[in-house]
C-alpha cells in the first residue's frame, strides 16, 4: 500500500517506489541515485497516482533526454479518432509525453482516455479548458474557476499541468514600457494576461499558488512552470520580460518543492543559436537544476515549413548545454494543426536532437546503437542498418526505390563504393571497378 503522497515525499523518506526502479533500469543508474535525483527535485517521474497504465520515465538533465508531443482538437480540426491515431503513432515511435492542447468541445473523455489507455506521460494546459469547460467568455471566469479546472484534470488522472504561475499585474507593465516585438506568443500566458488586463485582478495561478500545491500534492501531478513570456522571435531572446519571469519561477520552484510537489520549469521559444547555452546554465542556477523543458529552441525565424529542422538544431544545443525535455515542433508550427505526417516528422527531428545531446552528454548507452550502425555500414549488412536505423520504413524505402545494379553498394557510388573498395583491399582481393 502507497505510505506516501508524491515521488519527491517519497524520495525525501528513504523509499524506493516501484517508479523509480523502472526509471533507473531504462536509465542503466542505481535505484539509489535515481531516488537522491527526484529527493532534490533535479529528476521528476511525472505520474499521477491515477494513471495506472503509465510506463514511467525520469526527466533530468543527467537522464536520457525526453521527448513531448502536443496534440489536441481545435474548433477547425476536431476529429478525436485522428487525434488519437497521432498519440499511438507517436507512443510509438517513442514519444515519452502527450501533451492534450485541445482548445474545442468536450475535452473531458478524450483526456480520460489518455490517462486509462496511454502509457506515456500526459500533460495539459487547464487555463485553456477553463474557458471550454464553463463555456464562458475568458473575462466572466473567476480564480475559482481556474483552480476547479486544476483540480478536475487532476482527477482525470494527469500527470503534469502547464500553469503560467510566472506571470503578474507588474508583466503588464513591462511589455507595455519593453515593447516586444512579438509581445506574448505563449497561448496560455496571452489567456492569463488577458484575463488580468480585464478584471484588473492579480494572476489566479500566482495569487492561489498554495492551493493549487495542495491538489498537485493529493493527486502527485507535476506542475510544469509555463514561460508565458517566452520569446516568440530572435529578437525577444534573452531580454528583460523573459528573464525577469525566470526568476519568479526559481522562487516557485522552491515553493513547490517545500510541499514536496515536483516542478519541470519551461524555457524558450525562438532564439539564436549563440544565446541558448547561456539560458540553459542560467535557468539551472535560477531553478537549482529543476529539469529545464524547452520548446526548440527554435533558431531562425525565417523557415515556416521546416521548423521542425530549426527547432531540432536549438533543441541539440539546449539539450547538449543541459535541457531535460523537448517540446517537439513539426512542420506546421505557426501555420496548421499538424497533421499524421507532420506529427512523425516532428518526432523524429526531436528525437534526433535528444540522442546527439545524450551522446554528447555521455548518458549511459547512448553511442551503443550507433556503434552497431558503423558495423553494419563496414559490413554492408543493409538488414542490421534497418535495425538500427531511427526511422527504419523511409530509410528501407528509399534504398529500395533506387535499387542498385549490385546488391553490394547503393545507387549513390555502386561499385566506386569506398566501404567495398576498402574491404576488399584490406582482404587482399582485386578492387573491381569497370
């Protein structure tokens, strides 16, 4: 029977939870260091008591670098069966997290069936089914109201909530005198500024921080520090708005880990290449090494269409420098509802970027696969290269749609193929050619 409240509680009392042992096997660490990690609050297993079916993951920037990806219906795409084919498809091409973003309808049974058929992580925003649940104009709805909706996705069994808790009635002021180019392009923060400009009243999320601690710590859900004034173009990076917000997330973080309540802090956003190794040390300092969770960082601003390519170079560099977790981005970010194929394509450039940090990082196992690649390349074992392989369908695919004249080589250098050539020098046979 479970004697605790939440993994950190857990943690902080000496006791291994059946989470942890299945984090540190995936991890090749020892039970031990993975309960210190989650007792500093450096590792969190996000894992609501109420999702039974989770395969739990740690999300650490020592650990494997995970993975989230934002699905969810819109007014203008609301068919749940195509939403639910993209969760599947993306658990399985080794998705950790779902995030629900649905922003029409009746969100509740598709949120309920995440948390009772899918094993990855789930994640939602409550701030924007506030708005849907009560079916109300975004200015009627009170503080209460808000919190209610925590409260609600916290029985419906997910396993961390983004709440923008960073922003107050002072962020008005400041993007009002800072005059951002971009101003607030994070959803859920523009909803609460908003809500705050409207009412005149203080952020919900901020003003009633302790409560909403009181529900995460009942129901073990990680809240996710939103950066509602994340960066929304190269020029936004690093200024005063998004800072400033960083650092009242730093203090959050010590409020929550005072109730044993686990925090994942979330960073930029676009910003250029040069400036994301420093925001990642910053944050860590700031947040005392709370796992960073960044959205890109996307690093030009000029390639709608192939942002899943921009966000995949930020994310490589953040990872490397020491982000936890990335919010992949596809190729319909800032223009669609990312289809079946966008979705897959969004993956596997985050995917590629986590596994470039992890080997940079030097995680445990990270190079193994890659080492079983350069084998099979050296014994032009095509078989064991789709097995190895990320993607192992297209890179199948297209080797066989060009097929060449001699099953040795591939159509690119057919018998000039330098690995061919090597190996039959080195065995001492004659290297044809013509």
């Amino acid at each position: 029977m479970r004697n605790y409240t939440t993994q950190m509680d857990a943690a902080r009392h000496g006791i291994i939870t059946p989470e942890m042992k299945a984090v540190a096997a995936k991890e090749y660490r020892a039970e031990e260091e993975i309960r210190e990690l989650v007792a500093k609050g450096q590792v969190a297993i996000c894992a609501n008591k109420l999702h039974t079916c989770i395969d739990p993951n740690g999300v650490g920037s020592m650990l494997r670098t995970k993975i989230n990806v934002n699905l969810g219906v819109s007014r203008d795409c609301k068919d749940y069966d195509i939403e639910m084919e993209k969760v599947m498809a993306a658990v399985n091409m080794g998705a950790e997290a779902i995030m629900d973003l649905s922003s029409h309808g009746n969100t509740q049974p598709f949120r309920r069936k995440l948390t009772s058929e899918c094993p990855a992580m789930i994640g939602t925003v409550p701030v924007y089914d506030s708005v849907i649940h009560y079916q109300r104009d975004l200015a009627t709805l009170t503080a209460k109201d808000f919190i209610d909706v925590v409260r609600l996705h916290a029985e419906d069994g997910v396993d961390f909530v983004t709440l923008h808790c960073g922003i107050t009635r002072k962020t008005i002021e400041q993007i009002r005198k800072h005059k951002r180019k971009m101003n607030i392009v994070s959803r859920g923060g523009s909803l609460v500024f908003a809500w705050m400009c409207m009412t005149g009243e203080e952020n919900p999320f901020y003003e009633y921080y302790d409560e909403i601690l009181e529900i995460c710590r009942e129901y073990d859900v990680t809240i996710s520090l939103g950066d509602a004034c994340r960066p929304g173009c190269l020029a936004d990076g690093s200024d005063v708005c998004q800072i400033e917000e960083l650092v009242r997330l730093g203090e959050l973080t010590k409020r929550a880990w005072a109730r044993d309540v686990q925090v994942m802090v979330e960073g930029p956003g676009h910003m250029p290449m040069d400036q994301i190794e420093a925001n990642m040390k910053l944050q860590q300092t700031i947040c005392m090494g709370a796992p960073f969770y960044v959205l890109g960082p996307i690093v030009t601003d000029i390639a709608p269409g192939y942002d899943h390519i921009t966000s995949a170079i930020g994310g490589a560099i953040a990872a490397a420098s020491g982000a936890a977790f990335l919010c992949y981005v596809t190729p319909a970010e800032h223009l669609a509802l990312p289809n079946v194929d966008d979705v897959k394509q969004g993956i596997i450039a985050s995917k590629i970027a986590a596994h470039a940090a992890d080997i940079a990082k030097k995680i445990p196992h990270a190079r193994d696969i890659d080492d079983r690649m350069g084998d099979a390349r050296r014994k032009l074992d095509w078989e064991e290269q789709w097995a190895c392989a990320l993607d192992s369908e297209t890179a199948k695919r297209i080797h066989d749609e060009r097929k060449p004249e001699h099953e040795d080589t591939c159509s690119m250098c057919g018998k000039f193929c330098a690995v061919r050539s090597m190996n039959k020098a080195l065995n001492n046979e004659m290297v044809d050619i013509l």
